[in-house]
C-alpha cells in the first residue's frame, strides 16, 4: 500500500480505478480509460486496483460497487463515481483538478 500512496500523492491528478475481472461494466470502462489517457497524455495518471487482489485497498477507500473512479489530488480524494463514464467527462473533472 505505502507505492500506492505514493502515487496518489503526486502533484498531478491521479485517478484509481478499483475494477474486477469478473464485472462487464470495468470491461467497458478500460477503452475509456484508454481514451481518456490518450486525451490528457502526461497531464493525468490512472491506476487500476483489482478489488479482489487487493481488498485491503478496496476496504480502506469503502468501495461497495465496481468500477468506482476515485481522483486524488495531493493525496486527497477530490472526486468519486461509480460505474460507467464517457471519456470526455472524465477529461473535464482531470481538468478541473489540474
């Protein structure tokens, strides 16, 4: 957990996906992810936790359903949603975070 929390403390926004493999909508939500890295380049960082490998992760940031975004900034969660959300969104709340 103490490289996770280095991660999130850099000064960029930092945005963990806490997915599982077994959930069709985090199937759906890595092209997005994907689009929305190729959209912001090295403005953004995004970081996918498997909830089932690391449950300690999932406990400690109470994670009840998947995919839950969770954007830090500093280190500080400053954005939370859960489930499926389009690319360009997402490039709006990084935005706002910057």
């Amino acid at each position: 957990m103490s490289h996770f929390n280095t991660i999130i403390h850099s000064g960029k926004p930092v945005l963990v996906d806490f997915f599982a493999e077994w959930c069709g909508p985090c199937k759906t939500m890595a092209p997005i992810l994907k689009e929305t890295k190729d959209m912001l380049g090295d403005k953004a960082t995004i970081i996918k936790v498997d909830i089932d490998r690391n449950q300690q992760a999932a406990v400690a940031f109470n994670v009840r359903s998947v995919p839950t975004l969770i954007l830090f900034k500093n280190g500080n969660a400053v954005w939370r949603h859960s489930g499926v959300i389009q690319a360009a969104e997402l490039a709006r709340v990084f935005k706002q975070f910057e």
